[in-house]
C-alpha cells in the first residue's frame, strides 16, 4: 500500500510575499513577560558600548545576527560575553490537541504543531537575542535548538549560543613589492 503525500510546502521566505518577523497567528509575549534575565538573576549585564556596529542584515526579524557558525566569514570576535539563552513553554489547548490526534491516526504533518513549535522557536530566539543585547553583544555565534517534552503535555523550546561583539575584518595591507626610487640610489 503505497500513499502520495503532497510535496511539502516552500518554507515561508520563499513562498510570495513573505514578510520578515513572527510567524503568522503569533501574538506576543504572555501577559507578565518581562524581558531580561529570569527573576533572581545574580549574573550582572555590562552596559552596551556605544561604539558597537549594528552587524544584523536589513530585514531581519531579531535585532542581533545570529548564527550557527562558530565564526563569521569576513568578521573578528572582538569581545566574548559568554552563554545566551532563550526559552519558552508551551501546550495547545484541549481543541487543537483532538484535531491533531485524528490528524495522527492518518499519517503526514500536523499543521497545528508545526505552527506551535515555529512560534515556540521564534520566540525563544528572540529572548535569546534580548539577553544579548543587554549585554552589549551585537551577535550571537554558535546557535542551537533543544526541545524537550513536559509531564506529555507541553513542549520546551530553548534557543542558546554565544554573544559576542563582532567587528568587520581589516583586509591585509598590500606589502610593496617594488624598491622604492629612494632605495635604490642608496648604494
């Protein structure tokens, strides 16, 4: 037996008219967010230096490049803050969680969980990118996920990496080949 499963769709920057920022249906922070460190934090944030070059691409949704590379061609780490972190919890509520138990009895994606764990990670990167700033970092290099599941019935998303303070790279001078006339007259 033998299915034809849809091919998958686009991932969302390249299907028409995709607009940078959170994924559709994201509706913010829960209400008593509050960015920054968790409540009880000992840790002390530096202020940012005024001088730090502002490195993330034109369009990007969060307010620091973050990568998954451990460096960043055509740039030098000038300064290295340490680990940064984001991270969220979460449940469906009861409906989405019987529509998308049928959904699992006939195989393929399950719309409602993919649109959860988009938002989850969205959300987690851009706490992540809170804490750096707060820092004084302008990047994040070394970028990784890690999802863990909760009592079956919520789903952890925590996004970690290193922020830095990055700064483009000087291009190596051009050592003269030639003698100066001066030089060569010396003799």
């Amino acid at each position: 037996m033998t299915q034809n499963y849809p091919p998958n769709p686009p991932y969302p920057p390249q299907q028409p008219g995709y607009q940078p920022g959170p994924p559709p249906g994201y509706q913010g922070p829960p209400p008593g967010y509050q960015p920054g460190p968790p409540p009880g934090y000992q840790g002390g944030y530096q202020q940012a230096p005024s001088n730090v070059p502002h490195v993330a691409p034109q369009g990007s949704p969060y307010p620091v490049l973050v990568s998954t590379m451990n460096d960043l061609p055509g740039y030098t780490a000038e300064t290295v803050f340490g680990e940064v972190f984001g991270l969220t919890v979460r449940t469906r509520d009861f409906g989405s969680n019987f529509t998308a138990s049928f959904r699992s009895l006939g195989g393929g994606e399950v719309p409602e969980y993919t649109q959860m764990l988009a938002e989850s990670r969205h959300v987690a990167v851009m706490r992540m990118c809170q804490m750096a700033q707060q820092m004084g970092a302008n990047a994040i290099l070394a970028m990784r996920f890690d999802c863990n599941e909760i009592a079956q019935t919520m789903s952890e998303v925590a996004a970690y990496g290193t922020a830095v303070i990055v700064r483009k790279a000087e291009p190596p001078r051009v050592q003269d080949t030639k003698p100066d006339e001066d030089d060569a007259n010396d003799s």
